[in-house]
C-alpha cells in the first residue's frame, strides 16, 4: 500500500494561494525593523513620568503591539480617556521613541533583496501601519526604502484600528488589487487578525509573538526574518 506524501507546512503555505498573488502588504513596527523594543523602553520610560500611567507595564504592553495609542491607551488603563490625553501622551511617547531608535535602525535580515526581487518579479508592494506620520517618515525616509511601497497607509487613514481590517483593504484598495490576491506580512495578533479580517492571507514574522500565537490569530506560516527560503516561491516568479 503506497503512504501518502507528507505536505511540509512551507508548501502548503504557498499551495494555499487560489488565485496568482499580485501584493504583498507589510506592517512596519516588527516587520520591516524590530522597533518594538524600543516602543517598549519608550512607554516605560515615558509613563514613570506620568501618574496616569503607572500600570504601563513591560509585560501589558507587549501584548497590545499594533494598536492605535487611542486604542491602546483605554485599554490598557481600563477606562475611557479623553482625547486630549491620549494626543499628548502619545505625541510624547512617540518623541521619546524617535529618539531611542533613529541611531539604531536595522533592517530585519534579508528584507531589502526581497523587496527587490519582488519588485522586480511586478508585485506589487503596500503599507498598512497603525504608526503615526513621523515614525512612518523615519523609518521611509532610511535608505529611501519608501520607494518600494506604492500605497502606504498609516493611523491617521483609518477610523478603526487593527484588528478592524479597514487599514489593510485600503491598502489593496490604493494598489488595485483584490484582498484575495494579497499578503500581508505581520508580527502583532491583532494585525494578522486585521488581515485575516479582510479576507487576505497573512504570513507571521517572529519579533514579537511566538509562533503558535500568530497561528492561533491566523498566520498560515511564520518566518524569522526574509531570508527565509520558503519566501523564494513567492518571488521566483
């Protein structure tokens, strides 16, 4: 009796594409950079300044990544805050951010020949970030790496924050494309469920969550970084 072949989870993730593959979205924070530790060091550092904000903790926050402050911050004190607060404390907290990471930006390894080869193959390229304007322009601005991405979407975009999908529709939406035929790459729970949200498939990126908390949220593949070699049968044309 012949044994059926076993299907190893990289080809069945790349098997699992019902229609040719025109996009691949990236979120930025944990993706493009690990910048979540410094996200991290930032809100600690920033709300030992601010009474409020004393129940920010290391731990709390890490399972909050790729929210909106003004999603974050209710949730993570508990109760509704007014408006002003939530545009102060995070305007600051972003300033302290810049601050710690714009000497320190590294690309996560392998992530600038897969943009080209990407790019070179006709894919094309969005980003859907919960980060405000300057945090965006910081990292875009590095190495002119805002050249690959031909729509980017970022927090003052949208009405809803991830998990809502609005941010990654609006992403195939600027670029002409179908969700079903986009990918997005993403290293937060609530971001894989925003793609997953709006109908695309999302592959998880290991900066911040372990694997099987991707998958649970719906990744379908995790990859340490882009020199994974599963991502060359999504650029060999």
């Amino acid at each position: 009796m012949n044994e059926q072949a076993s299907v190893s989870p990289q080809n069945q993730a790349v098997a699992n594409f019902a229609l040719p593959l025109q996009a691949l979205i990236f979120d930025m924070d944990g993706v493009l950079c690990d910048t979540m530790p410094y996200h991290l060091d930032a809100w600690v550092q920033y709300s030992a300044t601010i009474p409020e904000l004393a129940v920010a903790s290391r731990d709390r926050l890490e399972q909050m990544g790729g929210k909106r402050n003004e999603d974050l911050l209710p949730e993570l004190l508990g109760h509704p805050v007014a408006a002003a607060d939530i545009q102060r404390w995070g305007a600051e907290k972003e300033a302290v951010y810049r601050s710690l990471i714009q000497d320190e930006i590294q690309w996560m390894p392998g992530l600038i020949p897969f943009l080209q080869q990407a790019q070179a193959i006709g894919l094309k390229l969005g980003l859907g970030t919960s980060a405000c304007r300057e945090n965006v322009d910081l990292l875009m601005n590095q190495d002119q790496l805002g050249d690959f991405f031909a729509a980017q979407v970022i927090e003052t975009d949208v009405d809803r924050g991830k998990p809502d999908p609005q941010c990654y529709l609006l992403v195939a939406e600027r670029l002409g494309v179908s969700p079903d035929q986009c990918l997005v790459f993403e290293d937060a729970i609530a971001g894989t469920q925003a793609a997953r949200n709006a109908g695309m498939r999302c592959w998880g990126v290991l900066t911040t969550h372990s694997e099987a908390e991707l998958t649970q949220a719906g990744a379908e593949y995790c990859i340490q970084d882009f020199t994974d070699p599963t991502l060359q049968s999504l650029v060999n044309g």
